[in-house]
C-alpha cells in the first residue's frame, strides 16, 4: 500500500515507528548466513521497543553528511529530471506489512522509483571510476524494489563540486536481474523478526519464551 506522505514530516515518522526500512536493511543483511552483528542487534533492540510502546526509539543522529544530502537532494532530483526527460513523483511511504516498509526518494511513472545520493567530491571521483552503484548500497536498492514492487530503480549519485555536465551518474538497477537476493533478504528477515521477538521477549520478561530461544 502506498501512502502520499512527504519524507520528514510527523505522518511520516509515525508510519517507520516498528518498521524495517531501507537504512536498516544493509546491517540486517550483513554477514549473510552468519551470527548477527551489534548493528543488527541494535535495530532489533529498537523495532522491539517500538512495536512494545508506538513511540519511535531511534538515535536520531545526525552528521555533516546526513545534512547535505537533505539539503542537495532536490538540486539532484532536478538534475535527474533535466538529464531523463521525466518527472519525479512525491516517493511517499509504501507499507508492506507490519513490519516492513520503505520510503524511496522518487516515483517514477508507474513502474520506476529512484534513490538519491549526495556525495563529496572525492567519493564521487571514485564512483566515476567504479561505474554502478555503491556496493555498500546494494541491499537498500534490492530492499526498495522488492518492498514498492517496481520494475526498475535508478540509483542517483550527485556531487554539486564537478562541473555542471558532470554532476550526476545514474545506474538502473532492474528487477528482473535479482530474484536471487530477494530469496535472500527473505530469508534473513524471517531470522531477524526471530530476533525481535526474543528482544520483546526479554523486554516484557516473559522468561518462558525466553528460555525457549
């Protein structure tokens, strides 16, 4: 179910509360087949907290980086509409269940979702270099075309320090290409709601189920 909320706002804060979202999905997802890390850990912490009393539970931190992108992502939306021909929709809040749902940056069309990211000019000269996406970012963009159900997502990188013609480098991920990791996100997400549940568990002391786990 797609919901038209706009990133930031209180509906929106309210809608993640007790939800997986694209942010988290890349520390759910590493160390594939093996023990969970403290990253994973913490998030099921959180999910667990949330889901016990609807209050949202995140650090709410905050960095140079974090500013920037919130402060260039239109600019790039705008430089990716100007180089594709195309309009960008509100990306809103698709809710997958109650646990799962994510927030892209963009709709496009009725089967494209786009995901923006700023970055400095060093980090951007070496995703010139590398060509596609960020490996760091592969279970985000896996994530959200799984979770919006779209055919196709364009990975956007920006940097407002190169010239004006080389300000942008886009990369289509399709759907189609990946039906193997989405095997392996549920796959993964099935252990970590196992997870949350033994963290609620410990929370409300409900020592039985505890002993079980």
């Amino acid at each position: 179910m797609w919901l038209d909320v706009t990133q930031n706002t209180p509906e929106w804060e309210a809608l993640r509360i007790g939800r997986i979202g694209g942010s988290a999905i890349k520390y759910i997802m590493a160390n594939y087949g093996k023990p969970f890390g403290k990253p994973a850990h913490d998030i099921a912490l959180q999910i667990a907290l949330e889901k016990i009393d609807g209050q949202p539970h995140g650090s709410g931190y905050s960095n140079a980086h974090f500013e920037r992108g919130h402060e260039q992502e239109p600019v790039a939306r705008m430089f990716y509409e100007e180089t594709t021909f195309c309009d960008v929709l509100n990306g809103g809040y698709f809710v997958v269940d109650e646990n799962i749902g994510v927030s892209p940056d963009g709709r496009v069309g009725d089967n494209g979702i786009i995901e923006i990211k700023s970055r400095t000019a060093s980090v951007f000269y070496d995703a010139i270099k590398r060509g596609g996406y960020d490996p760091t970012d592969k279970w985000q963009i896996f994530f959200n075309l799984k979770s919006t159900g779209k055919s196709w997502l364009d990975y956007i990188e920006f940097c407002a320090d190169f010239p004006v013609n080389r300000r942008l480098q886009i990369t289509r991920v399709l759907t189609k290409d990946i039906s193997k990791e989405f095997d392996m996100i549920d796959s993964q997400l099935y252990e970590f709601r196992n997870l949350v549940t033994e963290k609620t568990n410990v929370i409300t002391g409900n020592i039985a189920e505890v002993a079980k786990a």
